[in-house]
C-alpha cells in the first residue's frame, strides 16, 4: 500500500482508490510525461504536485518536466493566456519568435525522454510547441487546456492552432471551452486537493487566530469572497449586496481578500474602487493576502457564515469548490463553471445582480438549519465530483482509451 | 455483451463477474442555441451522443435531485424556458425503444411537432445552448464473482456505483428490446424462478435518484429476497 493513497482513501473512501488502481493496472509502468513551465505557484502546479506520485503510487511511470524559459517568454505566453480568455491582446512578432525559440531550446533538452513516452501531456500553452521537436514521437500527445477559451481573441487563438493541432486530443474543463480541431476533445473538469493546505482540516485556535489577527468577531456573521482584485469577480458588486443586507440584518461583517496587485496596474485601480465602495465601514475588510496564504485562505473560508463568488465571467471558480467543500453555502454569480457546481435550493444560490445576492444573503441568514442542510449537499457534491481523485480517475480513463484506440466501449479483461 | 452468456452442463448459469466502468467525456463541436437548431442537430449526431444525454450524464457532474430523465427535457426547461417540451421529452421512456435510432426518431418527433405550434418556436433563443457530447466507456473485471443469487445478494453491498451505473443501466442499452438489466437476465437463467425480485428490479426508475440511492434499493431487493427464503 502506499501511504499517499491511504490518505486520499481516508477522505473519498476506500472503494475510490481500488476503482483507480482497477483502471491503473493495464498502464502499469508505461511512460507518462508531464510538462508544464512551472514547478510552484499557479493552479497546473498545484495539481501536478499531487497527480504525478498518485500516479507513481499506482505504479505508472510518471515525470513531470518543467521548461525554462526568459522573461521575454514568459511575457509572451502571459499574454497568450490572456488572449486565450478573451482579452484583445496583440502579441508582438519579436516575442512570438522568443515563444519559438524557447520552445525549440527545450525540446531539444527534452527530446529523448518526450519521444520515447507512452504518453505525453502538455499543459497550456506555454509547452505548446515542444510536439514539433519529436517528429519520430512514439507515443500519444495530449494537450491540456486549463484556461477559459470559450471566446478567445482570434488572431492569437489562430497561431496556437498550428501548434496544437497535431496532438493527438486535447483536454479542455468545460464544453463550453472546447475549440474546433482535428482530434477528440475530452472534457474534464478541474478538481481541488482536500489534503491540501488550502483544504484541509484546520483546528479551532487556527480559526480563531486569523479571525483575531484581522480583527474580525467570531460571535457575528461572516460574509467571505476569496478572489484577486478584478472587475469580473465584482468586488463592488459585493460590497452593495453587503449593504442592501446590512440595512435588514445589522451586525454583519464583509471580507474581501485576494492576491496584491502590486504588478498589475488595473487591479491597483479595482482596488482603490473597492476602497472608496467600502467607505469607512469597519465592518469591510479588504485583505491583500501574500501569495503564501493558503493557510488564511482556508481558515476564512472556514470560518464564513456564508461565501460570495459573485463573478461576471468565470472560467471554473475552484474558490466555489473550495467554500462548498469547507461545508459552507455559497452565492454565485451565474456563469461559467459556477453553473455546474451551485444548484438553486440545494448547493447554494446563482444570482446576476448584487441586489439578487443580497436577497439570498438575507434569505439564508434567516435560515440557519437550511444553510447547515445546504451545506452539507455542497460538500457532498464536491466529494462526488470535483476532488482530485475524480480528476485522476478522469485522467487514467482518457489515457484507456488512447490506448485502445478511442473507441466508444472499450472492456478489459 | 452479457456478463454470463454461458450456462453449465446442469443447466445453471455461469457465474455472475461483477463489472466496473468509468466513463469520460467528450465535445462533439456541435451546439444549439435555438430549438430549430436542436432539431438540426439531432438529425445528425451519432449515437454515441444519444446515449451520453439519456444515461451517460448520470455518471457526471450533476446533482443528484434531477428534476428531468433527460439532458434535452433539461435543456427545454432551463434555457429554452419551454416547460410544455420539458415535459414531453421527460415522458421518453429509453427502455421502450429498440434501438438509439428509434430514439432518435422518437426525439426528432415530438421537436418537429413543437416547432410546428407556433411559428414563433424556430426562433427563440435559448439563454445557453445545448452542448452536444458523447462518451467512451472503459469497462473492467474487478474480480468479484456470485456462484448463487444469495451470493450476489451478498455482495451487493460492497459494490461500487459504477458497477451499479454498468450492471443496472448501461446493461439497458447492451441488452436493448430485452428491457432489462444484467441482474435480472442472470437470474432468469436459474431453475427456481425469481419472478418477484426480478419484478421489483424492473419496476425500479433509475433516473431521478442518485447511483448509490439506486445501488441501495437493488442491494435491498436481494437481500429481502433472500431473508424471506431463510424465514420460510
């Protein structure tokens, strides 16, 4: 047995990890390799660190390779990504050859090991490119889409394209996401980690010292919105909603907390907005957290009466996952992943005004057995479907049936 | 494909394997935003998509109230806002239908007649369009097997809800115009008759409760079954 899948069986159960090492067997000791252009920070980080030896654990050889690159590069596949969501980004022509030449400088670094592999998965697009550098590739390549491209900006979506197209499939999060190209599509959707710091079980002291540090009291209800500083998650929005509630139910205390923006001048600008929204109200508390703050992250969650993600737009809205995993009911903005995961009634509310948001702030602060029922669904919910072992048993599935040649039933056995 | 196809010289099935599956989806490319276009759509997508919308979304995202049996009712319901389609999609019953294609045609029928009631419903727009998907199954031995009925009844219980998705209603489309489930077509091979479990297994509407709400009622069925033997 290996203690890591012990851990997991702790939470999902124990019929979780036998269906995955089931499915595990006929992969046992092929070639998988991961590549992304991070080790730390960032949400594909964040699951490989955990995928990649769950996937040793079930005796699959996995390795997870990482590209360097300049800062030139990474200027330019930063401003892919935002393309990628929809931003009218023009990319210039110089970075895009810097794109290239990184790339080619890597796949020639990584060449043997990525021609040599059963399976190849590239994350993102920062990878992209690394498939023309193995023209004799042995194995089946597949590109994993973690962004929202629902609505790319197509000129930056049209040079991709060339990239990506001669993989073999490609993963996107949501239907909603998939572009046209010539392979399968898979849809899987992202997953939290609960034995992450961000997830875990925390003791009562830690709630109660961040409460403490943050002079925020234990004793009054806890609205909580968890998000960077930035107009499509609609921290003003919040902000009115609080005090359209503040007006029928007083006492209330609002936390918004989120990413600084020291290098990003628009969220500086979404920031002041927010100060001037909250006035001197000190009961608002706008938190810019360090990056390392998953720890306070999770312990506010926790600690919330009920958690807003009032979102505009949205690409998969993990903070909802991670609130309705901590057992808390949660009010969405209705869009994007939040759709998938928020259930009117039964997992939490899905609003499109702040006005909407304050009606079911008050309706659930008057509903406390209904709140404690509501949560106890959404953790439910999230145990069933948005855990990363869902997500791994998504991944072992995809990789059956490349093996086996994508056919539509494929028995083993 | 049957999971005990054979029987042995006496006459007695073959042992019953306990399956597992896992599915996984994926994006056809095609969508709808108008109930016109839905209709368009149908005409054209595979099989395989069919079967994702009526059953393979039970192993999906989904919350387990579901309010309709299928993705398409759902989609008339909550985007189109057409309630009177909703429901006369949900009335589909897949297990009365000998194949995906009568199925499709059946879809096909009851849409051409709404969009023939008002002139009006070719052009209203849904506030999300219908994403088409399909689904690949992978399906495995997980090394359980039942000799006897009173051993499957045993060992319901500990079975997963994927084998319960597999045995129960994946089996509706293996087995089609037999309209029946893997349980059920086993039993039928014994000498002693199981009429009344095998009645109460069809009487069972897999749709609207969860798999493991599903998994429970089957695993109560076999387990009532054969305490009442033991009383007599």
């Amino acid at each position: 047995m290996s203690p890591m899948l012990d851990a997991y069986a702790d939470v999902v159960g124990q019929d979780v990890i036998n269906h995955l090492r089931l499915l595990a067997q006929p992969l046992r000791d092929m070639r998988i390799v991961h590549v992304n252009s991070t080790r730390v920070g960032g949400g594909v980080a964040e699951i490989l660190v955990k995928l990649v030896p769950l996937m040793q654990d079930l005796g699959i050889n996995t390795s997870w390779e990482v590209i360097e690159g300049d800062d030139s590069f990474f200027q330019c596949t930063k401003g892919m990504h935002n393309a990628l969501q929809g931003n009218r980004v023009k990319i210039p022509e110089h970075l895009l050859r810097v794109y290239e030449r990184v790339n080619k400088e890597n796949g020639e670094q990584l060449r043997g090991k990525l021609t040599e592999a059963d399976f190849v998965f590239i994350h993102d697009p920062q990878p992209a490119p690394l498939l023309a550098s193995c023209p004799n590739k042995k194995g089946k390549w597949v590109w994993r889409c973690h962004i929202d491209a629902s609505h790319p900006y197509r000129p930056v979506w049209k040079y991709l394209r060339e990239f990506v197209r001669g993989y073999d499939a490609s993963i996107f999060s949501l239907a909603d996401f998939a572009q046209t190209l010539p392979h399968p599509q898979y849809i899987i959707p992202p997953s939290i980690d609960p034995l992450s710091e961000k997830n875990a079980e925390l003791p009562e002291e830690t709630l109660h010292s961040v409460l403490d540090s943050f002079d925020l009291d234990p004793t009054r209800p806890l609205l909580v919105q968890i998000s960077r500083f930035d107009r499509f998650k609609d921290p003003v929005g919040v902000i009115q909603a609080y005090q359209l509630v503040k007006k029928f139910v007083p006492g209330q205390q609002l936390v918004l907390a989120g990413g600084g923006a020291t290098d990003d001048p628009e969220g500086e600008s979404v920031i002041a907005e927010v100060r001037q929204a909250a006035g001197d109200d000190p009961d608002v508390h706008v938190l810019l957290l360090p990056p390392d703050s998953n720890r306070t992250v999770n312990a506010l969650q926790r600690a919330a009466t009920i958690v807003v993600q009032k979102s505009i737009k949205e690409g998969f809205g993990l903070t909802v996952t991670e609130a309705m995993w901590k057992g808390k009911p949660v009010i969405g903005g209705d869009t994007g992943g939040i759709r998938l995961q928020i259930i009117n009634f039964n997992t939490g509310f899905r609003v499109k005004t702040p006005e909407g948001a304050a009606l079911r702030i008050r309706y659930l602060l008057h509903q406390p057995a209904l709140m404690a029922t509501i949560g106890e669904k959404a953790r439910q919910f999230v145990k069933e479907n948005f855990l990363l072992t869902r997500h791994l048993r998504e991944y072992l599935t995809l990789l059956l049936s490349l093996h086996y040649g994508g056919v539509e039933r494929i028995e083993l056995g | 494909m049957r999971e005990h196809d054979n029987a042995n010289q006496n006459g007695i099935p073959e042992v019953f394997r306990i399956k597992d599956c896992a599915l996984i989806a994926l994006a056809t490319g095609s969508r709808a935003g108008t109930l016109k276009e839905l209709r368009d759509n149908l005409l054209s997508t595979s099989e395989a998509s069919i079967y994702y919308h009526f059953w393979g979304s039970l192993l999906h995202p989904r919350f387990t109230e579901r309010e309709y049996n299928n993705d398409f009712a759902s989609w008339s319901a909550r985007s189109l806002h057409d309630g009177v389609l909703a429901e006369r999609l949900a009335v589909i019953d897949p297990t009365e239908f000998g194949s995906l294609e009568a199925m499709r045609q059946e879809l096909l029928e009851i849409v051409e007649e709404r969009l023939d009631e008002k002139e009006y419903f070719p052009w209203l727009v849904a506030s999300d369009a219908f994403e088409f998907m399909r689904s690949q199954i992978v399906v495995f031995d997980t090394g359980k097997q039942a000799a006897s009925p009173e051993e499957l009844a045993a060992l319901l219980p500990e079975i997963t809800t994927s084998s319960i998705f597999y045995h129960f209603i994946d089996a509706r489309r293996r087995l089609q115009g037999r309209q029946t489930d893997d349980f059920s077509s086993w039993l039928s091979g014994f000498p002693e008759p199981r009429a009344e479990l095998c009645a109460r297994l069809s009487a069972i509407d897999p749709y609207f409760g969860s798999l493991g709400e599903l998994k429970s009622t089957v695993a109560k069925f076999f387990c009532e079954e054969f305490s009442r033997k033991e009383d007599l």
